[in-house]
C-alpha cells in the first residue's frame, strides 16, 4: 500500500492497487483497528473522488471513540464483469476479510447480492437489514438519527415545517419521524424534480415504492430539483451526494437548520456561507450514528434498544457540540479530531465536505 504525494486529497489515505483484477482499495487511516465502507463499481472510478465518503464513516468512528477507519473497494469494471471482479477481489483480500480487519457494505451500483463473496466472513449484526415497513432498518436509524439531531439543534420540531433534498428510503425514513413528532414534510426533490404539498408518510411511500425517483411526478405539480433550496421551511435534510448543498444552496437558505443525511453531502463554501448567516448545520456523520452502533451491537439487541441508543448518543454529542462558537458541524470535527489525535500522526488531510 503507498500514501499519495503531499497536498492532493489523498495525503495519508493508503492506496492499494487490486492485482486480480481493475480496482483498488483505500484506507483512510493507518494502524486502525479495522476497516469500514462501501464497495463501489464503475469503469471510471478515481480513488480521489472517493476519500470525503471514507472520511465521513472516520469522523463517525471517532465521535464515537472507535478506532476504526472508513475505507472503500473500488472495483473499475463494466457491469458484465461484476461477479468475476468481486470473486477475484475476495480472494485476494481474503486474510484481511476472514479476520475482518476490513468489512465492505453494498455502495455505487452494487447491491447487497453481488457483493456476497466480500461478505463471507462478515459477523457484524445484521439487524440494520430488516424491514421496516417497505425501508431498512439502517434507513430507520438514519431518519431517527436526523430527527433528533434538529430535536436538538432547534428545541422543537412540532408544527415546523422540512423539506427533504434528494428523496429515498433514507428520506421516507426521516418524513416517518417527523411526521409521528408532529412536525410537516413540505416539499421533497429528487433527480427528476421537486414537488410542494403537505406529505404523509404513506403517500411518499405509495409514491416512492411504485416510482423511484419519478415519485415527486406523482405528488403535485413539478418544479426544478434545484427549486428545493427555494422552500419556505424552517429546516432542510440534505442527501442526495456528496456537495449537494453547494454555495447557491447556501446563500438562499437563510437561517434555516441544514441537516446532512449522506456523506459529505454539505460542500465546504455552502458550510462557510451557512455560518456566517447563522444557519445551523449538522453534521452526516453525526446522523448516521445508528447504521454503525447496529453493526457492533450484541446478536439479542432489539430494534427499540437500538433506536434509543441511537436518539440518546446522538442527543448527547449534539448537546456537547451544537453551541461551539464555530457552529455545531465544526464543532462536532474538533470533537472527533479531538479523539483522533490521540492515535493518529499526522492527522487525516480535509474533513469530510464535499
């Protein structure tokens, strides 16, 4: 494995180029206890596109007081060539696999099912994969963890009114809680556009189930994806990738509470222009707490177990940081790189912003 050169966005980050077959893999800290991240698939995928996603899930471990590190597989073949790239990747990580020193989970235009040879030695709870009512319990957590961390931020989330930026099951998920706290999904977008109405759960799952993406085209009268930063709301959740929320976003959002979903799913202009407006911004690797405590949770752990200690980590570890004169997103960084210093020379390069 080498660490790229200084000053590009892989200072630090390990690179390890696949031998069996087009890929490689990325560390993103040395000497961690284990390796976590998502396998990838795409015939032009960069290691450096990779590293705010990987950064995300190592800000999350370290909030959290783990030493463990984000990591991906990048497996660069065309879709017909899936099944032999992941079988020879298994074979050639399969010491690091069988003693999971690195886990993958399903990522870019892989599903769960293609990717069972990475999975072979994978003893983490599997929890996080049941139904709930057509979505996974991890998309559960997330909208859990999103919601209480706005709970927090704002005090109240009764009769507030939230729009949801790049709408999926993660999104039904967060509109779930919201909804059952008394709270108002306002208007939603996805790739083919966005829609404005008073939504209940049931009608975004009728619609998200049957349709996708195409789910807002079912909903009302259709505007711009981009209308989305247009909504008179009192809060966002933002996740449909990486730099969603860019400056543009930002600059029409006023004070609003800015809740990002998905890894580095707020760029680093739109995280300046928010502070300086006094917009509140949360951060994703604080919402996602719940997926990664439901992979190191104990086999007879309950999904209400988790669900609370889901709501009680992230509550507390906004409490800790969501009145950091710098704002609660960097102040839960400084957390987390807090903890990192103490294992970690030099400290990884950026933090995870898109």
């Amino acid at each position: 494995m080498t660490s790229a050169r200084r000053g590009d966005r892989l200072q630090n980050v390990e690179t390890r180029k696949l031998e069996s077959t087009t890929g490689f893999v990325l560390y993103d800290l040395p000497d961690a206890d284990s390796y976590v991240g998502p396998a990838r698939l795409g015939a032009k995928l960069a290691p450096g596109n990779a590293v705010m996603l990987i950064r995300a899930l190592t800000y999350t471990f370290a909030v959290l007081e783990q030493k463990r590190s984000g990591a991906t597989i990048g497996l660069k073949v065309d879709p017909d060539q899936t099944e032999i790239a992941v079988v020879a990747a298994a074979k050639e990580l399969s010491e690091e696999l069988q003693s999971e020193k690195i886990t993958f989970n399903p990522g870019l235009r892989l599903q769960r099912e293609q990717i069972l040879p990475l999975l072979e030695h994978d003893t983490r709870n599997k929890i996080g994969l049941d139904d709930r009512n057509g979505i996974s319990f991890e998309d559960e957590l997330t909208g859990l963890g999103a919601c209480a961390a706005v709970q927090a931020t704002t005090g109240e989330i009764e009769g507030q009114s939230f729009a949801i930026e790049g709408f999926n099951s993660t999104g039904l998920g967060i509109a779930r809680e919201i909804v059952a706290r008394g709270g108002i999904i306002k208007r939603i977008s996805t790739a083919k556009g966005s829609v404005t109405g008073s939504f209940e759960p049931d009608t975004l799952a009728d619609a998200w189930m049957s349709h996708g993406p195409g789910c807002t085209e079912q909903l009302g009268d259709i505007g711009k994806p981009w209308d989305i930063w247009k909504a008179d709301v009192d809060g966002i959740f933002v996740g449909s990738k990486p730099g969603a929320m860019a400056a543009q976003g930002a600059n029409s959002l006023e004070s609003k509470v800015v809740v990002a979903t998905s890894p580095a799913a707020i760029s680093s202009k739109a995280l300046a222009i928010l502070r300086q407006n006094d917009a509140p911004a949360v951060a994703d690797f604080i919402v996602n707490i719940g997926p990664v405590l439901s992979w190191f949770s104990q086999a007879d752990t309950t999904h209400d177990q988790l669900r609370s200690l889901t709501e009680t980590t992230i509550s507390a570890l906004m409490a800790d940081t969501m009145n950091h004169d710098d704002g609660p997103f960097l102040g839960a960084c400084y957390k987390a790189e807090s903890f990192l210093k103490t294992w970690q020379d030099p400290m990884p390069f950026g933090r995870p912003l898109g």
